[in-house]
C-alpha cells in the first residue's frame, strides 16, 4: 500500500501530461492540497512530463508511466494508490493520426476507458462516495451546416476514427452508469488552445511555422469552422462538474467563439506581426491551401446554455486576448518547441525518474 492515506480522495488523472490534462492536474494539485492526484499517463508522443516540471515535489503529487489498455497497469494503480475517483482524459486526440491508424485509437479510447470503468466498478462498493469524470469532444455529435448548435442530448453522429472512438467510450461511460449504477459524469468539449498543445494540432502548428517561417498550411478552403475554448476556462469547468453535477449528466462546454480555419489563420499572423513589429500583412503570403482532411466535418458549435443555467461557468478569456498569451508562451518556451521538434521530451521520465511508480 503506497502513502494514499491521509488524504481526502485520491485521484487518478488519466493523460495528466498531455494538453489539457496537464492543466487539469496543475489545478487539482494547487487548489486542492487534502487531495492526492496520481497522473497516470502512459508518456506517448503526446505525453510531456516538462509540461508539470512546477509540480514534481509537491507533497500530493505523484506520476505513475502507465497504459490504460493493459488492464493489469490500471488495476494496479487502482489499488497501490487506493483511488477514489477518476478524472479521465488519456486519449488519442488527433483526428488526422486516426484516419492514417485508426486502430491505437480503438485501443486507447475504447479499451482503455473500459479498462478504467472496470477498475471502478470493482473497487468501489459505495457509489455515493466516488466520481468517474470522463472528458470527451463535441466531435462525437458529427458535423453541423451553417445553422444550429449542439446540445446535449443532440445524436451522435461521429465520422472520424478518432470522432467514433470517442463516441464508443461515451456510450459505454454511460452503460456502466445504467447497468451497475457507477457515479458517472461525461463533459463534451470543443477545441481547446494555449500553453503545452503540442505542435501537430492548428494553432501551435501555425504559431510554429510562423516561428520558424515555413508555410502555413490550411486545409481545403478553409471554411470550415470551430469553436475555441482557452484551455483553463476547461479545465475550470471540469474542476466544477467533477465536484457538482449529477451522477449519470452530461454537460456540453466551449467557448462560444466560432471562427472560419482561415480567418483563424489570418489572425495569427496580424498578432505575430504585430508582437514583432513586421508590417502589416507580412507573414499572410505563407499561407498555403493543401488538400482536405478526408470526411472533414464543416462546423462544431455548442450551446452552453445547461453548464451556465446549472452553475454559472462561462467562458472568461476572449479569443484575441488568448491567442496573444497563447503566442507569447510559446515564444517564451522556444525550448519546449524544440524539445518536442526534437523528441529530446522523451527522454525526460528516464532523466528524471528511475521507478515506473516515480
Ligand atoms: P493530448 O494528445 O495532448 O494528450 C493525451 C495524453 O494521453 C498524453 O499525455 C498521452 O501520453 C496520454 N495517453 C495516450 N494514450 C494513453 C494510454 N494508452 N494510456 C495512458 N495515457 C495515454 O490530448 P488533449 O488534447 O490534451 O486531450 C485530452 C482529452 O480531452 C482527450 O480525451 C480528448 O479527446 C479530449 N478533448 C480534447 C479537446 C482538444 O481540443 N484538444 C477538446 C475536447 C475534448
Ligand atoms: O472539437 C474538439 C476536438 O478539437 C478535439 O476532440 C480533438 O482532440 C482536437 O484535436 C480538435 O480536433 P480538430 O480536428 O478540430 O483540431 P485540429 O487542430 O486538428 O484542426 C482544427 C481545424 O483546422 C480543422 O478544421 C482542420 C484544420 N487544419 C488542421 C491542421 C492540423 C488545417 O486547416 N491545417 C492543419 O495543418
């Protein structure tokens, strides 16, 4: 039995060091010091442990390198750490990897969150006393024309491996809910930006390559639309549901801030000229129209309407101003950039950790 005791709950993190997992675990570790968070990440290319350098001494903190998909790794942790709640987020998040291989997706997202449910349902005899938070997209709802929004109980209409297997998780987040009554609460997201998104997804990849001054490559006509959320209004969010909602809710989250790919791309470029002082325009002649993601969806946008109406949360960082912080980090993190560029950020857990229970 490892020192899980003392503590209020002991909660697992799943994909703590990715994106938004790195900021939902910062937010629990600091706002919540009778918890003890154990992030449980299996460190893939997504994985980054410089994302929560800040955090590797404080006292009710631990990272444990672990699979989801190996049942036997989630069981363990389940009963080394005596883990009374789960905040899941560990997953395969980038859609265009899914259409190249869409089966890690299905191990992961689909294996991985039932591996996690199990554990759950095993060790927890009294539903009153726990919590199994699952994070999950607004992609699971398919794709909208130019009117409407998504609300919660919209169909799911996934059209990605990626949208799918995501959609299958949910599904079964929610069998377990209705079949063996554990204390579930599933939140939908829409795209989320700032400090620690690794380069592959559309504004780091652009903030990087206007870095570096490559091409910026949008897809299609780059119509498409999506709604952006600063990366800690979600995790607030989560803080909030995970402690508040019903068992067995579902809330839908986003920013209420749509936006066309390309005037997305255009604004990047107006604030980094700016920050460097070029002349206005500079850096739009990068821009290059590529061919389309395969079964690209057109629009995401949510109504968040139940998560205010319920508890008040809104989005609090307008777009502008999150994007000018969101390019000022990376600009100030050029080493983050290049370890990640590099891969020089894997070897971090072996530098600096020499158990697999840290
Ligand atoms: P990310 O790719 O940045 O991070 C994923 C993390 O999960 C990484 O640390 C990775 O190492 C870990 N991981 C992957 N496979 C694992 C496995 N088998 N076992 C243990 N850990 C594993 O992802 P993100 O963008 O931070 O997304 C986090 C969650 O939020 C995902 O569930 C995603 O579906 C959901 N989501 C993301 C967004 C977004 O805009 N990024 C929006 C809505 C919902
Ligand atoms: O809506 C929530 C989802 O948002 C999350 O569930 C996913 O995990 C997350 O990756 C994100 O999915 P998207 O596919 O919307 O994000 P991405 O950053 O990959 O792409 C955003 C838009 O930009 C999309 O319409 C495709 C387009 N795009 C993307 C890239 C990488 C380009 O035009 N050029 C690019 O190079």
């Amino acid at each position: 039995m490892m020192e899980a005791s003392g503590f209020k709950r002991s909660i697992l993190i799943t994909g703590g060091a990715g994106f938004i997992g790195s900021h939902v675990v910062r937010r629990f570790v600091k706002q919540y010091p009778h918890y003890l968070v154990v992030n449980f990440d299996a460190l893939t290319y997504a994985g980054n442990l410089e994302n929560l350098t800040d955090l590797e001494h404080a006292p009710n903190y631990r990272f444990v390198c672990g699979d989801i998909a190996n049942l036997q790794e989630v069981r363990s942790a389940f009963e080394a750490w005596r883990i009374s709640d789960v905040v899941h987020l560990a997953a395969e998040s980038h859609v265009d990897r899914s259409i190249a291989d869409p089966t890690a997706f299905v191990r992961t997202n689909v294996m991985g969150t039932l591996n996690l449910l199990l554990c759950a349902r095993d060790s927890w005899n009294d539903s009153t006393a726990h919590r199994f938070f699952h994070v999950s997209t607004d992609e699971v709802f398919g794709s909208l024309g130019q009117e409407g929004y998504f609300i919660e109980s919209s169909p799911y209409d996934p059209r990605s491996p990626y949208s799918a297997s995501k959609a299958g998780a949910d599904h079964l987040v929610r069998a377990f809910f209705h079949t063996y009554g554990l204390p579930i609460v599933i939140s939908n997201c829409s795209n989320n930006y700032g400090p620690n998104q690794f380069p592959e997804k559309l504004i780091p990849l652009i903030i990087n390559n206007l870095l570096e001054g490559r091409d910026l490559p949008v897809y299609g006509k780059g119509l498409n639309v999506r709604d952006w959320l600063w990366v800690m209004d979600h995790a607030a969010a989560i803080d909030l549901l995970f402690h508040r909602a019903a068992p067995g809710s579902s809330y839908n989250i986003g920013g209420n801030c749509e936006m066309s790919n390309i005037a997305l791309v255009r604004l990047l470029c107006r604030l980094v000229d700016e920050k460097f002082g070029k002349t206005p325009g500079a850096s739009e002649h990068k821009i290059t129209f590529v061919a389309d993601r395969p079964g690209h969806d057109h629009r995401y946008a949510i109504d968040t309407s139940k998560i205010f109406a319920d508890f008040g949360w809104k989005p609090t960082v307008p777009l502008e101003e999150g994007l000018r912080q969101t390019i000022e980090w990376y600009v100030n993190h050029r080493d983050w950039l290049q370890n990640v560029c590099s891969g020089a950020y894997r070897e971090y857990y072996r530098n600096h950790y020499d158990s697999k229970s840290g």
